[in-house]
C-alpha cells in the first residue's frame, strides 16, 4: 500500500512539474501587469492634459450642425 501510494505521489509531482499550461497563464498574467502599470503611470503623468482635451474636443463636438448636407 505504502508503494502504491509513493508511487502515485511521485507520479503526481512529475505531471506538475513536466505541465507547461501553468507558465504560459503566468506570463500572460506578467504581461497584463506591466500593461495596466504602463496604463496607470501614463493616465497619472499626462491626466490633466488629457482631461483639457477631451473638454476641448467635447465642446467642438457638440458645436456641430450634423452631417454635412449633399
């Protein structure tokens, strides 16, 4: 019984080891965070800008007529 059992947990730690799903979801996971760090540190950098031109373009926008007539 005790070598079925070291046997099946020997087994078991290969099959974790050799599974290769785990280190791709990892680097996906890595790459998202450096992404939303990027995100942030730009929208924390250029905000107030950012924020002025949106006003700026909402305003000329909303200045519009429409579709131009044919």
């Amino acid at each position: 019984m005790f070598m079925m059992a070291t046997k099946y947990g020997t087994g078991l730690v290969r099959r974790l080891r050799d599974e290769e799903d785990g280190l791709a979801l990892t680097e996906y996971l890595i790459l998202l965070g450096l992404l939303t760090a990027v995100v942030v540190g730009a929208v924390a950098t250029f905000g107030t800008s950012l924020g002025t031109q949106w006003g700026l373009w909402s305003t000329w926008l909303t200045g519009l007529d429409g579709p131009p007539s044919l």
